[in-house]
C-alpha cells in the first residue's frame, strides 16, 4: 500500500513542480500582458457591443424603452439616418467639434511655452513646477467649474474688471454695464482650456525633455537664429508630443458634458448634452445609442489612421540604411 501511494504520489509531484515552473517562467508575464486586455474587454469592449446593439433597436414606451424586431427588419437604421436628417445632431456635432478644436488649439498655444519652459529650468524647480501643474487635479472637478461659474458672474470681480477694460478703449456710445460671460460658447471653451491645460502640458513635456539639446547648439553654431532653431529643429521633433496632447483634449473636450451643462448656451448644446437629454429626459435610447457610436467612430477614425501612418513611418525608417 505505502509503495502505491508513493507512485501515485509522484506524477502528482511532477505535475505541480511543473506548473510552479512554468508560472515562475511565463505566468506573472503573461498574467501582465492579460490584464490590460481583460480590463478592456470588460469595461469597453462589452458596453460598446451593447450600446452599438441599442443603437439599432427601436423605441418603445415599454421598459426598457427599447426593443428590436419593431420595423419590418430586424435592424433599425432610421436612428442613424437622423444624425443626417435632423439639424439639432448637426449643429451639436458642429458646437462640439468647433468649441473642442478652439480649446485644442488655446491649449497648444499656451501649454508649449509652458512645457519647454519646464525643460529649461534646474531639476528641483521643475519637480516644483510639475507638481504645481497637477496640482489642480488635487480638488474637485465640479467644485473647479464652479469656481469659474462665480468668476464670470455678472457681479464679480474678474467681470467687473474686464468690464471696466472694455469700457475704457472703446467709445462712451459702446460702453456696458458688464460682459456677458456666463451661458455662452465662451465660457465653454475659457473652463474647458483651463480644465484640459495640464493633459496638454504633460505630454509635450515627456516628449521636450527627451530632445537632444545639443542639436539646438549645433544649429546655433551654425549660424541660425534662435527662433529658427526653434522652427526648424525643436518644433519638428516635439511632433508627436504635440499630436499626443492634441488627442489628450480635443477627444473628451468634444463629448464633454459637466462643462456646457454648468456655463454652456442651452439653445446651442454640445453633443454630450444632446446624449444625457436623449438618454434622461426624452428616454430615446437608441437615438441615444446612435450619437454615442457616431461620436466614437468620429474620435477614434483620425486615431486609427494616425497610428497606422505613424507605424508605416516607423516601418519606412526602419528600412533606410
């Protein structure tokens, strides 16, 4: 009996010797690797195959008020055909996008200077710096907005002096009693720059600090200007931090929601608004749905086609001798 038990024992040994094995060589990496993968399946992968599946269904006012088989097809692409069809997801598209690339733009305008700035300074005033860049992102993104509505007020004190600015260079007949900030485009994109300013920063900063700063000299020696230093060797380098920074506020910036909601125009709404109102207060779900896929092929499309060009660039130099 001992002498069963033993060699009933041993392949049991073998076989666990052999999976510590092979976790201790391949298991934790591959348990790395899995993880990312697994998380987007879950959290993106599946809600963007149900809300897609929503997206072709009808309304109904049932619950849930949705339902498929309604129409003489399985499918319903009348939802789709709206987005052409009627001018309120035209115009929200258009708001979107334009108060989105205005804010892209702002940031790029005021986030470069910044990013190579901190590349420029001594090493403990630049981990000062950075912190003072995040330091925003300590508080409360509502409470944020907020702030900024109390600002633009009629009666506060930031209005009141731009106000009195506006007064003192134009002509007595244009002069006003405030500026109206508040419920306008705007403010929109005033609370948007200053909230996505840091997403613009970062990137470019990583991509700043990484240059080669004896290329800048080499140039120098050579007789250029500064300022062509700058347009011919810096900014070409930084464009990828550029394009990452631009990805990093022109895609959220344009499905925003808390932002025109709070400061917006309600009679020119963001597509975000257009969402939550289909989704709450109209409870059309698939037309809902529908913006919702249309507005991620519209971000994702020049990502998609970004990286493939950018792989084929890669792929190009790769190849050069």
């Amino acid at each position: 009996m001992t002498d069963t038990a033993e060699a009933d024992a041993a392949p049991a040994a073998r076989r666990g010797s052999g999976l510590a094995r092979w976790f201790n060589r391949r298991g934790w990496a591959d348990l790395t690797i899995a993880t990312p993968y697994v998380w987007l399946t879950i959290f993106f992968l599946l809600p963007f195959m149900i809300v897609t599946a929503m997206s072709f269904a009808s309304r109904t006012p049932t619950s849930p008020p949705f339902s498929f088989g309604v129409h003489d097809s399985f499918l319903n692409f009348e939802n789709f055909a709206r987005l052409f069809e009627d001018d309120l997801y035209r115009r929200a598209f258009l708001i979107s996008i334009r108060n989105a690339a205005l804010a892209t733009l702002l940031c790029l305008l005021i986030g470069y200077p910044m990013a190579l700035g901190l590349t420029r300074v001594s090493r403990s005033a630049r981990n000062i710096l950075l912190m003072l860049v995040i330091l925003p992102f300590w508080t409360s993104f509502l409470l944020r907005v907020y702030a900024w509505m109390g600002l633009m007020g009629t009666n506060s004190w930031f209005n009141r002096l731009l106000t009195s600015i506006y007064n003192g260079l134009v002509p007595d007949d244009w002069a006003i009693r405030s500026i109206q900030m508040m419920h306008t485009n705007f403010a929109v994109v005033l609370v948007t720059v200053y909230s996505y300013l840091p997403f613009m920063i970062l990137p470019l900063y990583a991509n700043l600090e990484k240059l080669d700063l004896t290329l800048d000299e080499a140039a120098m020696d050579l007789g250029s200007r500064p300022f062509r230093v700058f347009l011919d060797v810096t900014l070409p380098l930084s464009i990828p931090g550029i394009i990452a920074g631009a990805m990093l506020v022109f895609i959220p910036a344009c499905g925003e929601l808390i932002i025109p909601g709070l400061v917006g125009n309600p009679s020119q709404p963001m597509i975000g608004r257009v969402i939550s109102d289909e989704f709450s207060s109209a409870r059309d779900w698939p037309m809902a749905s529908a913006v919702s896929v249309a507005l991620l092929f519209l971000m994702v499309g020049p990502m998609m086609l970004y990286s493939h060009f950018e792989a084929k660039a890669q792929e190009k130099k790769a190849m050069e001798p």
